[in-house]
C-alpha cells in the first residue's frame, strides 16, 4: 500500500506561505484599518500585557472543575486578563469590563465567553438531539437565538459547536455533538457558526463561535473521555476532519484544541494540528484557545514541566491559555530562555486583538451590556415557542406496533417513571444558564396538550438506584433523591395504575448528567431497577409506550422485543415536556432520524453505518464459519443510521437516473418519487447514499452525500431529485489527495441507512 507522504504537508505549508505572502501585497482595505490599529496598540504594549491577552480566567461558578485563577480583578486592572469566562448577565459584564476602562492602562476590553451549548437560558434539545431533526434551518435558528439571549446576557463568545464525530456511545460526550456522520456534521457546524455569528461580527446579537474539541475527541480509545487517539491520516481525513474544516471554511472565528493525545502529541501541543493543518492548509485566520487547564495537563500527559509544556503550546499554534495561567506564569522566562520567540508571542496577541476588533469591542466595549435587550429577549414567549419546534422535530420514534401511538386524547392512561413528572432532568447536560425549574416535565405537558386525559401517575422507580453510580452523580450536583418507598413498593404502586388503564406510558433513562463531560459507561442497558420496572409493567399485558431520555445510543434488544412503542426524546430542552405530549397526542408527527447507530450491545462498539467491507463480509444470513462475524450476535445494529418512524408511512420508487455517466463538469441527477401512503400528514427525510465500488483505497459501504426533509400531506406525492457530481465522489487517497477515481459507484436512496433502494452509475468513463 503506498503510504502518506510527509512531504505533501510540507508542500502544503509551502503554498501556504506563498499564498500569504503574495496576499500581503494586496490588504483589502479592512483589514489594512484593523492592521493599522493593532499594530499601534501593540507597539505601546509591553510583553506582559501581550501575554496577559492570552489569559482567559474562570470568573464566578464554575462547572467543570477548580476554579485556578486567583486575584482575577487585580489582573485585570493590570492588564493581565485577555478575557474571563463563566461570567455572564450585563450587570456582572459591566463590572469587569468597567474596571479594564478605568483602571488598566492600555484599555483593552474582554472577551467573556461561555458554554452556550444548546441555548442560553431558553434551552433547546441536547445537540444530539438538535442533529436527530435533520433540520439545518431549526439547527441554525436555535444557534441564533441562543446567540441573541447570550449577547443580551453579556456575552460575546461561545464555546459551541462541538463537531467531533462520535461512534463510540459508551463516550458521554457523544450527547454533545451531531454523531457519526461527517456529512450531516459538516453541515449542522455550518448551520450552528452562521447562527451564532451572523453575517458581520460587528451586529449587536453576533459572538464568536468556537468549533471544537479541535480535533479527534470523540475516538477516545475504549470510549473514556480525555483518552488518547491514535489514527491514520486517511481515517482522520476522510471520516473525522470535515466537520471541523467546514465550520473553518464558514468562518468560526475560534477554535478549541481538543484534550485527547493524537498519534503521540497532545492537541494542544501538537504543531502539525494546531498550525500546518488548521492555519497552512486550511487558511484558519481566528484564534485558538486551549480546552480547560489542558496546557497544564500537558504535563500528566508527559511532555515536560509546566514551563516547557506552556512553551511548547504556543510555538504549536495555542494562542489562549483557558483558566490554568500556563502562559501567564512562564512565557516571559521561556521568552528570555529563548525557548519560544518574541514573535510568537506577537502573532497570538494579535489574533486575539483581530477578535475583539472584529465584534467592535474596541469602538464600545459595552456593546454586550444593555439590560433592556436582556429583559425582552430572554426566554421570550417567542423563543419557547421555537424551543418547542425544534424539540418535536429531534425526537425519534423507533417502533410503533399496532399504530398505538397516537394517543386517543380521551383515553385512560397510566403516567409511570421516575422522568415522568420531572422537571430537573428536562434541560439535559451542559445547559449552563439553563434554569430546571422553568421546563415542562411530561405530566404537565400532556396536561397542556390534551386536558381530557385521564391520568393515573406513578413513580415505580428511582431514577438512579446503582448507589456507586449515585455517588458520583450527587457528588456533581445531579441531586437525585431516593424515595422512601421501597423498589417494590415503587413497582407495585405501577403496576396497579397500569392494570386500572388502557395504556401505560413509562418515562426513562438517564439522568441528565449521565450524560456529557466525564460521564463515559460501559454498560448502556437501562439502569436495573428501572428495567425491573419496566418488565412489570409489560407483564400486565397492557400495550406500554417507552418514552426514553437519554444522551447516548442505549442498549434496548429487550425493550424493542417486548414494549409495544419507544419514543426517543434525548432532553428535549425548557420545552420537553409540551414536545414530547404533543407527539403522543398525535398533534405532532414524529420525523427525527437517528445520527448515530444504536447498538445491540456494548461488545458490538464500535458500530456505524458507513463502515468498510472486510475481505471476507458476512451476508447475515448463512452460517458459514470464517466471515467477519460474532458467534454470538448478529453484526447489525438494533436501529440503523438515519433511522426513524413516523405515525403515516412512505413509499419509494426506484431511483430513476437521466444518466448512468458522471462526467468532470457534467452532474446527473437521481430522483425517486416519495408517496405518503398512512393515514396522517407527515415530514420524511429522503436519503442519498453512494458507495464507491472499487478505489485505490478501501472505501466505505456507503456515505451520506444528500437529503431533503419533505412534507407530504397523507396521499401526495411528490419527485424528490438529487444532482450527482464530481465533487460528491472525491475522497481523500493514499497521497491525501482530494480527487474522485474513475469507476462504477452504487447509490442508495431510502428512509434511512438500511432501507434503500439501489442503483448504480459510472464516473469518468
Ligand atoms: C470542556 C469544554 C468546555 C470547557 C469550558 C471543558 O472541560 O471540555 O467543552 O468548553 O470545559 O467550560
């Protein structure tokens, strides 16, 4: 097999250089204004306060760990400080920002930035959940007003999107990103930094985006976070960098180097990553900021004492040191030890200028505080309602037997689970200045939806019994009470309000923070005793509706086998509850699809649809011995990619093509015809797959390369058209070159990664 050359990055760096150079002949004239004012800032200021603008302090509550940085405001006051972060609401913003005006002595405002993850206060779906609507208008309407609270609430920098392919569930981080699919990624980082940014950073609801975690962090090995990757070149290039370069390509003006060793250099040290790839090659022109304290952990990891790894993380491309003060504390000395240059320090220093100038900090540093703005639009009655949109487009229904769903709106239900009138959990993890108590639990959402409903309620479980795994959650502030009553009590009470109704409704999964940052599982079954309770329940015979929140792909053979309907709902956001019940209540008809594979258990990880054949691939069906296979379970996953019920049903055609020939220049197109043939109106995301048949390389089975989200009233019809060309062929080869081989190509076209119908064309022939 030929081997990546090394000396293609060389090459690209070269270019690069050359590109730029040849560009500094011709400064479009804005940036010539922000180079003339940067350069005169800069030459008045002295290497301390150039390094103090590599600085980003916690300030206030804290979520992820110890706050490090001490005697923030004396550092402010001295120049000390390039932003702070965790600090938010005008009042508060205005403090500090007033004391950089009136004590420090260049003047320099903050950035303050934030986990505005899945909104502000007005908290939308888990972005695994924002990705499962397959909706790239609602993903970026949900970014824009997120941005719009936040930067009404003070701030002018988030950390978000997180764009990491994650095929590992037993990752908790997995909630926080868009799956398993570079494609689809691609596009919701897109939709996310346009949503945040808008057209000019200079808008007064605009702030910077932030793509991270810069790069690879969702392949930690065995599924643990912060673990090492280790990967090949094709593997990072064709499968886990697009989400990444796509939200470059729009322009995020940040970028998040990720904790997780790669192939031997820690990203926040790795100068092939965070300099030859993210700036040579792919012309990033913002700023990088280390993850949390993750230049100090550069030491654990084994690259040398602070002082060393702090040097190492600038000369690598870090240009802003997030709370560990790394760079605070010893640039200078490596400076005068030689280990790093004055340049080096200059080109950070400047780029994080570049940010403030570009939000038009420099022109009003009070630009974000304006209370007015933050009394009319946060948690507006107008942002609830979108709240609750986006959430009923990002549920998942994944079995339905019987048409059982929807519910009759009059009838007799048994309301179970200990999510089943809980308001705590509905606002999911990292929903930082989400408020709990101001979202809709189940209960009062189905109250809202169909008033008529006779409901019986019971608990039947805790939602966390595991008391080791209780521990650590309450430990982290999950508050999770255990009941007086006894699990059997508990289950009884269930059971008997089941057998006094027609249906039961049961409510599980996770808690909240079972999911995201350092939550990584290794079983992903429903929690025992909820399980106990659910088997008691279906033992009543009566038909159970399995309403799930969870951050991850679960394990669920024995809830597809025995209940009767499951509901994916992830956590839904301050509108969960009035979502999930008007999807049950039939005045919302389900349409997410699943983003990442749902396995039938944890041995089969990792799982993902757009994998690659073997030499020797197991059909599924004979019992021959020596294919790629388990002896004790099948290869496929319980639910597929892309997968994903609706109340009606749909139809496809075969694909037709208008030519079998792709030709450079020259698309054809595809089209399938898509009836409604159910009993309800309803949405379908049509999906294009093409599998390239025989490469220079090994090429997946198949890949996403288009969809369209379709309306389609029961009945209608309609022609669903895909152009096919060139550029959708291209993969990165053996040398990392980006081009498409000539050769015969399959394509897919069905309601999800599994269920497709086929046909095939040539290219370049
Ligand atoms: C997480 C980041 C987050 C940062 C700041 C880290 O622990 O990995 O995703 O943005 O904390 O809160």
């Amino acid at each position: 097999m030929r081997r990546p050359n090394p000396l293609f990055f060389l090459a690209v760096v070269f270019l690069a250089n050359t590109v730029s150079a040849q560009q500094k002949k011709t400064v479009p004239a804005a940036d010539q204004k922000i180079n003339t004012f940067i350069n005169s800032l800069m030459s008045k200021m002295t290497v301390d306060e150039k390094i103090g603008q590599l600085n980003l302090p916690a300030v206030g509550f804290d979520v992820t760990g110890p706050v490090l940085s001490e005697g923030v405001d004396e550092k402010i006051e001295k120049g000390l400080v390039g932003g702070v972060f965790n600090t938010f609401t005008p009042q508060a913003v205005e403090k500090l920002q007033k004391l950089v005006m009136t004590k420090s002595r260049l003047k320099i405002p903050l950035l303050f930035g934030y986990d505005v993850i899945h909104g502000h206060k007005t908290i939308f779906p888990i972005p695994l959940g924002l990705s499962t609507s397959w909706d790239l208008d609602l993903i970026e309407k949900s970014a824009r007003i997120a941005a719009r609270e936040a930067s009404a609430d003070g701030l002018n920098w988030t950390f978000s999107p997180m764009v990491d392919i994650a095929r590992d569930p037993r990752w908790g981080r997995i909630a926080e990103g868009s799956g398993e699919d570079p494609y689809l990624g691609s596009l919701i980082g897109v939709a996310m930094v346009k949503g945040y940014q808008t057209s000019s950073l200079s808008n007064k609801d605009a702030i910077l985006a932030c793509i991270k975690h810069f790069a690879l962090y969702g392949a930690a090995e065995a599924g643990r976070d912060y673990n090492t990757t280790d990967m090949s070149l094709i593997k990072m290039y064709n499968e886990y960098l697009p989400p990444y370069k796509a939200a470059v390509d729009a322009g995020a003006a940040s970028v998040m180097a990720s904790f997780n060793d790669i192939n031997g250099t820690p990203a926040t040290a790795n100068r092939w990553l965070l300099t030859d790839l993210l700036r040579s090659n792919w012309g990033f022109k913002g700023f990088v900021v280390s993850d949390y304290t993750g230049i100090n952990e550069l030491v654990p990891h084994g690259l040398g004492d602070l002082k060393t790894v702090s040097a190492k993380a600038l000369a690598a491309g870090t240009d802003m040191d997030m709370v560990g003060e790394g760079f605070l504390t010893t640039l200078k000395q490596s400076l005068q030890d030689k280990k790093i240059t004055m340049q080096m320090i200059d080109l950070a220093c400047r780029r994080m200028l570049e940010a403030k100038y570009k939000l038009g900090l420099f022109a009003d540093p009070y630009k974000y505080v304006n209370e007015e703005r933050a009394k009319t639009e946060i948690l507006s009655q107008q942002n609830r309602f979108d709240a609750k949109n986006i959430a009923e487009a990002s549920m998942v229904l994944l079995k339905n037997d019987n048409q059982v769903l929807p519910l009759q709106k009059k009838a007799k239900i048994a309301l179970i689970g200990p999510l089943a009138d809980d308001k705590r959990n509905m606002i999911g993890n990292w929903s930082a200045a989400g408020d709990w108590k101001k979202a809709i639990g189940v209960m009062e959402g189905l109250k809202n939806a169909a008033p008529d409903l006779d409901i019986t309620y019971a608990k039947g479980a805790n939602l966390v019994d595991d008391a080791a795994i209780l521990k650590q959650l309450n430990a982290n502030g999950a508050d999770i009470a255990a009941d007086e009553k006894s699990a059997d009590k508990l289950i009884s009470e269930a059971v008997s309000a089941a057998n006094k109704s027609d249906i039961a409704v049961v409510v599980l999964g996770e808690s909240a923070l079972m999911g995201g940052e350092a939550t990584s599982r290794t079983n992903l079954d429903l929690l025992p005793n909820q399980k106990a309770l659910l088997k008691a329940v279906n033992a009543t015979g009566k038909p159970v509706v399995l309403v799930l929140m969870n951050s991850r792909p679960l394990t669920l053979e024995w809830e597809d086998a025995n209940v009767t309907a499951i509901l994916e709902t992830w956590f839904g956001g301050t509108e969960a509850g009035n979502a999930i019940a008007d999807i049950l209540v039939g005045n919302y008809n389900p349409a997410g699809k699943l983003t990442s594979t749902f396995p039938r258990s944890v041995g089969q990880i990792p799982i993902y649809y757009n994998h690659k054949n073997t030499g020797r691939p197991y059909d599924g069906i004979s019992n021959e011995k020596y294919k790629s296979r388990y002896i004790d379970s099948s290869n496929d996953p319980l639910y597929p990619f892309g997968y994903g019920l609706s109340y009606t049903s749909f139809q496809y055609s075969a694909p037709q093509l208008n030519k079998t020939a792709v030709k450079a220049g020259q698309p054809i197109q595809v089209s399938v015809d898509v009836q409604n043939t159910g009993k309800y109106d309803g949405q379908e995301v049509v999906q294009l797959y093409i599998q390239d048949i025989y490469g220079s390389i090994t090429r997946p089975v198949k890949e996403l390369k288009g969809f369209q989200k379709i309306f389609l009233k029961k009945g209608e019809s309609k022609h669903v058209t895909f152009t096919i060309d060139e550029q959708m062929l291209k993969f990165f080869n053996a040398d990392l070159k980006f081009a498409a081989e000539p050769g015969d190509f399959n394509l897919f076209i069905g309601s999800n990664s599994r269920d497709v119908k086929a046909a095939s064309f040539s290219f370049g022939r």
